[in-house]
C-alpha cells in the first residue's frame, strides 16, 4: 500500500497556521541604579505590529 502523505506535504500544511514568534527585551533601571531586562515570546499576527506590544514587570 501507498504512502498517501508525504512529511514535506506535513510540514508545509503546519507552516501555513503558524503565527511568527517574537523574542521581545525590554531594558529598564532598577531602583538599585543597575539596567534590568524582562524577556518574552510573543506570537503575532503580523510583524510590523511588534512597536505596540507592550510588556510590564
């Protein structure tokens, strides 16, 4: 019996819902003088909507 699906027709059907994942890093001074950084994975929609994304401590 015949395979009927291939693992690159797989792949290409998962790549096409896939949102694009962003690593974001945010600097800010602590109260103690130093520079801290928060990090965070975002998934988005588009990546030109990447300056509104906010992230707090």
């Amino acid at each position: 019996m015949a395979k009927q699906q291939t693992f690159g027709d797989k792949s290409k059907k998962k790549k096409l819902n896939e949102k694009p994942t962003v690593k974001i890093i945010k600097g800010f001074k602590g109260e103690d003088g130093n520079t801290h950084f928060l990090e965070t994975f975002v998934k988005l929609d588009d990546i030109a909507s990447v300056d509104k994304v906010e992230i707090t401590k």
